[in-house]
C-alpha cells in the first residue's frame, strides 16, 4: 500500500508516492541525490572518461539547455515581470536545495544582471572534489535562464568563485554572440588541432631519428686493409649528408693511417647531381691535404655522363670499375699484392 505525503515549503509543493517510487516537485517528477558522495562521483567519472576541459564544457552546455527551459517557461507568465521571475526562480531554486542565489542589478532593457550563488550544490561538489576552480554548470545555467527570460543570448563573465575564499561566487551577465554551440565547434577544433600537433611532434621525433639513424650507418668508413680505408656512398646527399660524410671521414682517416680513401659510387642515386660531385670532390681534395690519395670506384656509363656534365674535374683521380680493382691498385702502389 502506498504512502502519499504532500508538503509546502515556501510556497511550493513537494509530493511523494512510496507505492510508485514517485517524487514530486511543483507537480513534476523530479529524483533527489547525495550531493558531496553520489553527485561527486558523478562529476568525477565525468571527467575520468571525458576529461577534464571536455566535462567543463558539458556541465556548461547541459546547464545552458536547461536553463533556456526554466527561461522560457518564465517568459510565457506575461503577468509576471521580470524582477518577480527573477524572485520566483531564487525561491524556488533554495527549496530545491541549490543553495541560496541573489540576483542585483537586474537590467530588463539592457538585458544584464549580477548573480551571487552562495553554498550551491555545485560549489559543495568541488570542494568535495578538492577542486581550486568552480564549476560551470550554474554559470551556463543561469545564461540560459535570461536568454529564455529576456529572449537574447545572454552569456557570462565570472569575476570571483566562492572557492576562493569569498563569500559567494559572482558571476556577471550580458548580452554576447558567444553561443553554446560555438564553444562547442571551437572544443573540436582545438581537440583537432592538438589531435594534430601531437601527430606532427611524432612525426618529427620519428624523422629526426630517423636522421639520426641514417647518419650512424650511411657512408661507414671502412679500414678494409692496412692503408686503405673504403667509404661506401648511398644514395643522395643533402647539404647536411654530405657536410657529416666530410667531417665523419677526415677524422677518422688520420685513426686508420689510412694513405688510400677508396669512394664507392656504386650505390648513388641516378639522379646524382651537382652537389653530390661537389661533394666527391670536396672530400678528394680534403683527403690529399692530410696525405691520403683518393681513388674511385664503381662508376656507371649514366653517372659518368653525370659528372661530365656537371663540369667537375675528376681527372686527378684514379678511377676503377669496381672496388677489387681499386683495393688491388691501392695495393700495388703500396708495394703488396693480396696472395
């Protein structure tokens, strides 16, 4: 059998139906929650799923929305001003138990307001929390509130929370094109962005190791005999490459006491261009100054053309077909022959 008991509490009707499971406020169902324990846990695995600027932006969307409801609900009561809503709403908000809301400055023709919210439910779940900023949810609520009200966008500009020490929060309203629905777009388009910027910080931690890598294994120095030391050109140079493939080969010549540096062209892009000539030349002539003589090896008929072209002056090097031939002739100027 069920019990029903109807009260009045400042002026408005609270009604429960125990057989039912019904509670009542101003004849609409309404449900009653914990606020630091069951509200708190509410918000908090909000802001685990979401995060935290995501959930900032819903309370304040859902808060926004539901508001422009209470608004508008307000506004059709053509027999009661706006001051008198504005009274109505703090009344009926404190027997709620929202906390105690005042409302100054109320500006009908210019469409402003102040609102002081002092010991809200939502104020009461950030402390829980251990939050060092407040909410959102009432701010945007009550931006919707005289949006619906007033029947232009109101939006808001909090000057202090009562989470800092006061003993209210204060929030400021005004007229503004700021809208819920940008805010949301402009959420999105930061996510995007930062979506983004996250994948072009790997992209560029991946090239630069991936630089790093081709700097450690591209053209190895390689003391193949006694004397005669062996770097294997790859591919194509940049100015970068081939500034490394100097510095890397002159000062690891004088550690092999090597007098013969044999450059293997036979793994360089076809495309090889003027810098790459430049290059082989610059290190044959960077080579001969700390006594090492440079020999070429694995030159193609279509990179000949190349240097020909190109008008680099090759002559003073000995050239070879392939790197056994030039290992054999470096040996033979040394006075040894492999056996």
């Amino acid at each position: 059998m069920g019990l029903d008991k109807q009260i009045e509490v400042g002026g408005l009707d609270f009604s429960w139906d125990l057989e039912k499971g019904l509670f009542n406020f101003e004849g609409q169902e309404a449900v009653l929650f914990w606020i630091s324990s069951a509200m708190k846990a509410f918000f908090d695995t909000m802001e685990e799923i979401s995060g935290e600027e995501a959930s900032h932006l819903v309370l304040e969307t859902t808060g926004f929305r539901q508001g422009l409801v209470v608004g508008e609900y307000f506004e059709k009561m053509k027999d009661v001003s706006a001051e008198d809503a504005a009274k109505l709403i703090t009344d009926t908000y404190a027997s709620a138990g929202w906390g105690r809301f005042i409302i100054e400055h109320l500006d009908r023709e210019g469409h402003t307001l102040t609102v002081h919210l002092k010991d809200s439910w939502e104020h009461k779940i950030n402390v829980a929390q251990e939050k060092t900023k407040g909410g959102s949810f009432l701010a945007g609520h009550f931006a919707g509130i005289f949006s619906g009200l007033f029947g232009v966008n109101i939006w808001y500009e909090i000057e202090h929370f009562q989470l800092d020490g006061h003993e209210a929060t204060k929030i400021n309203y005004f007229p503004s094109e700021v809208t819920i629905e940008e805010n949301i777009h402009k959420l999105s388009r930061k996510k995007e962005l930062d979506h983004i910027m996250r994948l072009e910080g790997e992209v560029e931690n991946k090239t630069r190791e991936l630089r790093d890598l081709v700097k450690r294994i591209s053209s190895p120095i390689i003391p193949v005999l006694e004397g005669i030391a062996v770097v294997p050109l790859i591919g194509k140079y940049d100015e970068e490459r081939s500034e490394e493939l100097v510095t890397k080969t002159l000062e690891n010549l004088p550690t092999y006491r090597s007098s013969y540096l044999i450059l293997d062209l036979t793994g360089l892009d076809q495309d090889t261009g003027d810098l790459t000539a430049s290059l082989i030349g610059k290190l044959g002539v960077a080579a001969s100054l700390i006594g090492t003589e440079t020999i070429l090896v694995g030159i193609s008929p279509h990179l000949s053309q190349v240097i020909a072209k190109l008008e680099h002056n090759f002559s003073e090097f000995n050239c070879f077909q392939t790197l056994q031939h030039g290992i054999h002739f470096a040996l033979a100027q040394m006075g040894r022959k492999i056996i």
